[in-house]
C-alpha cells in the first residue's frame, strides 16, 4: 500500500447545519485528532477500539479553549473508505465551528485535502477501482432514483466485472496468437483463424451493446435537455411553471418578458429533463432581447428534446410558419396551448400545418399536462425506463474508451480475415486491452487522474 500524507478536510456542505463533519485519513489522523482530544474518562483515540464513536471535546492547544463537543468517529486501516486510518469529527454544523476544527487540525501537521482526494486514495490503495470511484461522484450527483441504482450498480462492480470479462476473452485470443508467433518454428497446431474471428466477435457484439446503453446512461445522470420553444406570448413560461409545480419564470400578457433562457430540472415517469424556458422567437427589437433571442436558437440546435409551443386560440401566422420550418420534427413535441380560451371549440391555429399529432393543452389550468408527460416519455425511452440490471454505461470517458476498443477489435477482426501477419493482429488487441483498461484503472496516467477526481467536491 501507498504512504501518504495525512489530509483533513471539511465533508458537509459549507452553511449553518445540525451537523458538521471534519474529516481526516492517513498514518498520523489518530494522533492528530489526540493531540486535541479529551473525553471525561480519560481514554485517548490511540486507546479506542476500531469502528467506534466516541463522546468529548476538542480544544485549541495554543489557549487550552473549548472549541466545541464533538463525537469522533475512529477507523482503522485497513477496514476503511481509504484503506488508512480515518477520524470523523461530528461538531456543531456551523460554519465557523467546522472551519476552527479543519484549521487546528492542519495547525497540528494534516495537509489540506484536494477534491476527491479520499477516493482517490482509496483507488490508489486498491480498495476499488477507477469506474468504481467515478460513480462515487455519480452517487452524489445523482437526480433520479433510476440514476442513484444504477451509480450504486456500479460501485458494487458491474461495469468493472464486464470490463474484465471482455479483457479476458481478448487476452485469451491473444495468447493463442502469440503463442503462434514465439512457436512458429515448432511443431504445434497452427492458429485457428476462424476461431480467433469468431471468439472476438463475440466480444465485439457486448461492447456495442455497452455502447447504446450509453444512451440511456447520459438521460438518467444528466437528464434530457428539453428547449420549450414558440413566438412571444404563447405560454412557454407558464408551461415551464406549470411542469415544476412553482412560479420559477415570469408571466404576463406583454410579449417578450423572458429576456435569457431559464433551466429548471423535473422527474417524468423516473426520467430527467433539464427544462430550457427560452425567449420568444422574433425579430427582435433591441440588442438586449437579440441576445435571448439567439441564445433561445441555440438552445434548440443542443436540445435533445423540442417542445414547439403555439397559441390556439390565434390564428397562426409567418412567425409560426417560419418556426416550423427551423425545427427538427424527429425531437420535437407539437403543443397547442391556451385550450381553455376555446369556449368548446376547436383551436384556431391550423392543426394540419404540423408534421405530427400536436398535444392540446392549457398551461394555466394545466388540462392536458399528464398526456404532455406521457408522450415525452414516450418519445425518449420508449415510454418507461428499459431494465436496469445489467451494465449501463453512464460516462462519456467510458463510452469514448469503448468506440477506441471497438476500433482496434474490428481492426484486428479484419486483420485476420485477410491473412494480415500476426505481429499486427496482437498490435491491435493490445490497443483493445489498453482501452479497456483505462476504463477500470489497470492502464492509467497520473494526468487522467488529476481530471476525473477535480470534478469531485473537497472532503470525498
């Protein structure tokens, strides 16, 4: 196992709270946190059991003042997150009593923890590996309790057991291979070709299905990026409000009050969508509402997910026309709004100008809203979530890992198809092996670290 310095770090949300936690791992935690510990019996932490909680106090050696009463949480190495002592303090949640704890501490020889340092010593120390310690940060992020399975899926070691199964079965072919190249002056049986071919199909099958589940990994951890659009004044802000249940964006009758785009972020039906509130599509009158104006366009292009919002109860005009003209009818929902100014009659607007079936609704009673909800259900996944249990790939880094190995198998597939010499062939599956492994963290660079755990917060 590595030796480390000992760092400490503050692990609870900055603000006032019931409870702080201060945290520390490494070969002096225990004796640190002693060094400002006291307990009514006596005991020091180099006394107490492993996995114990104990009641006392901290106090400022410089001035022998009470900081505050805490219950210290004692680990030992290695039945730890890190694989190396660790101490909890429980203190008051207050932001100054957490701060004084965190800097006697450092006073006292701990070095300040950098983001994600905690997980990372516990990859370094061999207690998980690196896609385990990169749903670590998925876990806390997650918004869904379909994303929250799946990020725990994968720190129990789904992806990794997939992962090293297909390494195996690459690694099993490039012995066969190798083996054929060492011994080829011998007298042993010619490499199966065909079977080599065969073999890595396989594998070659389970990682574009590991690739399209990547699909459904980028909705449940980032969620699906829906761009309310439409002209000036047909809702979209009261849709918006109306689908959070709350008064996020301003509505009034005056045409163009939504000025930026607004993002909000609901559950349908367990799937996430980053709700995009955006600037009425017009030509503008001002540079200020030019600017909404084009970040509303760009907001379109990056959707994943368009609702096209229209006034039922006007008849349409160029403004509509244009506006169906410049979105893509494969991602986009039609909705006619304002129903309950019909009076029992049909929309004014011309249904047949739109490509599909629209969904008629009325943001301000919200008539309508459950059917809006099922059909973007429908459109995204098929209506519901597909099964969770098998391997789903959350990551971009992973998915770009698994098109590079995808890349070098197929090579090597062709390679033996055409006779290509054998030396090339194990070329390109050790690319296969390398791409793989830097998805679990038997192939890696200190750089790749620093860059996956910076997006951790300080204290994990």
């Amino acid at each position: 196992m590595h030796e480390f310095p000992t760092i400490a770090a503050i692990s609870t949300p900055m603000g006032a709270g019931a409870i702080g936690i201060v945290r520390m791992t490494g070969p002096a935690a225990i004796s640190i946190c002693d060094s400002l510990y006291s307990q009514p019996g006596g005991e020091t932490l180099a006394q107490a059991p492993s996995h114990s909680l104990r009641y006392g106090a901290i106090h400022d050696p410089a001035t022998g003042e009470l900081v505050d009463e805490v219950l210290v949480g004692l680990m030992r190495a290695p039945g730890t997150y890190t694989r190396e002592d660790v101490v909890e303090v429980n203190c008051h949640g207050g932001p100054v009593a957490q701060q004084k704890l965190l800097s006697l501490f450092l006073e006292q020889g701990a070095e300040l923890a950098s983001p994600g340092e905690f997980t990372r010593r516990a990859f370094l120390n061999g207690r998980i590996d690196l896609a385990q310690a990169e749903s670590v940060a998925q876990i806390i992020g997650a918004k869904t309790e379909a994303g929250l399975r799946v990020a725990m899926s994968q720190l129990d070691g789904s992806i990794s057991a997939e992962i090293r199964s297909l390494r195996s079965s690459i690694l099993s072919v490039m012995a066969a291979i190798e083996a054929d190249i060492d011994f080829s002056d011998e007298d042993i049986e010619e490499l199966d070709r065909d079977g080599a071919d065969a073999r890595l199909s396989q594998v070659e099958e389970r990682l574009e299905e590991l690739i399209e589940s990547a699909f459904v990994g980028r909705v449940l951890k980032e969620g699906v990026r829906t761009a309310i659009i439409g002209k000036p004044n047909v809702g979209k802000s009261s849709l918006l409000n109306s689908l959070i249940m709350r008064d996020r964006a301003i509505v009034t009758e005056i045409p163009g009050t939504t000025r930026d785009t607004i993002e909000e972020i609901i559950n349908i039906q367990g799937i996430p969508l980053q709700l995009i509130d955006t600037a009425g599509l017009r030509p503008a009158e001002d540079e200020v509402e030019q600017i909404g104006v084009d970040r509303s366009r760009r907001a379109m292009k990056e959707a994943d997910l368009i609702i096209c919002l229209f006034d039922g109860s006007e008849p349409e005009d160029d403004h509509d026309r244009a506006l169906l003209t410049s979105v893509p009818a494969d991602r986009t929902i039609y909705v006619i709004n304002k129903c309950d100014r019909f009076r029992g009659q049909l929309p004014r607007f011309n249904r047949g100008l739109l490509p599909s079936e629209p969904v008629i609704i009325s943001a301000m009673t919200r008539q309508g809203l459950q059917i809006l909800k099922e059909k973007i259900a429908q459109l995204v996944l098929g209506g519901s979530l597909p099964p969770l249990e098998g391997p789903i790939i959350t990551h971009e880094r992973h998915r770009l890992l698994l098109e590079q190995a995808r890349g070098f198998l197929g090579r090597s597939r062709q390679g033996l198809r055409v006779g290509l010499g054998e030396e090339l062939v194990a070329e390109e599956l050790r690319g296969a092996l390398t791409s793989l492994g830097e998805i679990t963290g038997e192939e890696i660079v200190e750089d790749l670290l620093d860059t996956i755990f910076r997006e951790f917060c300080i204290g994990k």
